[in-house]
C-alpha cells in the first residue's frame, strides 16, 4: 500500500538563501530514490522554479486560477522525473484570494495525492499571508537560511508569526552555502536556543549545504547539481538530506556524508 503524500514546504525569511535551488535539487534527489515527487512553484510574486529547472511549460498557475485548466493539466514533466507545477509571477486573483476560492484551490492540491509520495512546495521568501498559507498547508517545512546575521534574524521572524499562522505545521532547518560544519551548528545553536525560549518551538538542524562552485556552474546553466555534478559534495548532502526525509519524521542530521 502507498504510503501518504507528504507535502513539505520550503521557506525562508528573505530572499538569497537559495531556496529555489534547495527545492528544485531536493525533489530530483527524492525522485532517485523511486519517490512520486511533485515541485511546486508556490512563490505568487517572484515565481522562478521554471527557470532553475531550465524548463518551459505550456501552461501554468495562472491558468488554474483563471479555471481554464485543472492543477492535475497543468503537471509539466521535470528534469530527474519529477513533476513540476509552474507559477506564474504577481498572479492577483490568487494573492488576493478570500478563503473560499483559495479553498477549492487547495482541494485541486489534494486531488495528487493518489499518485504523489512528496508535494514540495517553492513558498515565496519573508512573512507575506499567502507563504502561510502554502506553509501552513503542509505537513512539515524546511526553514532555509545562510550564516548572513540577517538572513538568520529573518529566519526567527519566519518561525515566530508561523507558530501563529501555521501552528501545525512542523519545522526544520536546513543551512545554506556554509563555509564550514561549524558554520552551521553555530547557526543551528543560536536558532535553536531563541525558538525555545521565546516561542517553545523545537527546530531540528535537519542537515547544511557547503558553498559549492560546482552548485554556483550548474545555476547559471539553469541545470541542477544533482544531476549535473553527482559527486559533488553539495550533491552528497541533498542525497542525505532526501534520504532523511524518505526514512520519516523530521530528524537532526547533525553529520552529513
């Protein structure tokens, strides 16, 4: 029996974290793996998956709010056998949609779970409702920061109005472009030690990604490192991060292959 779908957001405080990236190569590490894996552009203002993932959709989420097609028409074929969901940028009639509409909008997003092990959700960067809304319709999220001091205070800002907004939905960290480990844990630590204690939230170091010129060649070649450079060490620590995830609940990966 299938398991159910997952349905995992990514988000992050601001943008530069390289969260697109981190969606992008994450479902075509879950897909190595045999998952179902559906990538899902969810950022209604500055949307971008299409073109980390060097593809051009015939349709895409305009089309499903303007019902002229059905979220299940509108699956576009990915590198790495994912399935990609593509948005379109500043879409109005979704960014200013009431509960109703964005209600029927959601139950289209339930109609994949037959045939979909994970739904990875690309949010939009910063506190804006409609990234809470995607958030707080996943099951889990992954918070993506850098060591930048200000993309960590904006990762702490994320956490704090999610625990109002998407008070279910279970968070982990994941640390972008570090340097070092130390980098990392030394992030996780501070993250950690604040949603404690002013929020009594538990934010897991779900695993880090070194900085990686291998990561920067295959951006600007609009092709994912995963695929493009398999060996690389950014490539090693998406594989662990995907089979973390695969394995089940959200769990500190403290060191990363």
């Amino acid at each position: 029996m299938n398991q159910p779908m997952r349905t995992i957001a990514l988000t992050s405080g601001k943008g530069g974290t390289g969260k697109t990236c981190v969606a992008a190569n994450l479902g075509i590490a879950l897909a190595a793996q045999g998952h179902r894996v559906v990538v899902f552009d969810a950022d209604l203002q500055l949307a971008n998956l299409d073109v980390a993932l060097g593809i051009k959709a015939p349709y895409g989420l305009q089309h499903v709010v303007n019902e002229e097609r059905s979220l299940r028409d509108i699956l576009c074929p990915g590198p790495g056998n994912i399935r990609v969901v593509t948005g379109g940028s500043a879409i109005p009639a979704l960014m200013s949609a009431g509960p109703k509409r964005m209600g029927t909008f959601l139950r289209q997003i339930e109609d994949l779970a037959h045939d979909t092990d994970f739904l990875l959700f690309d949010t939009g960067a910063g506190l804006d409702s409609r990234v809470f809304t995607f958030v707080g319709f996943a099951q889990q999220a992954i918070l993506v920061t850098t060591p930048d001091p200000t993309s960590v205070t904006d990762a702490y800002a994320t956490v704090k109005v999610a625990t109002r907004r998407a008070p279910a939905t279970e968070f982990g960290l994941l640390v972008n472009m570090v340097s070092e480990m130390k980098d990392a844990n030394g992030v996780h630590a501070a993250l950690a030690r604040v949603c404690e204690s002013y929020l009594g939230v538990t934010l897991p170091l779900l695993g880090y990604l070194h900085a990686d010129d291998e990561v920067a060649a295959a951006t600007r070649k609009r092709q994912c490192f995963v695929l493009t450079a398999p060996r690389s060490r950014a490539a090693r620590e998406m594989n662990a991060l995907a089979i973390s995830l695969a394995n089940g609940q959200f769990q500190p990966m403290l060191r990363m292959a």
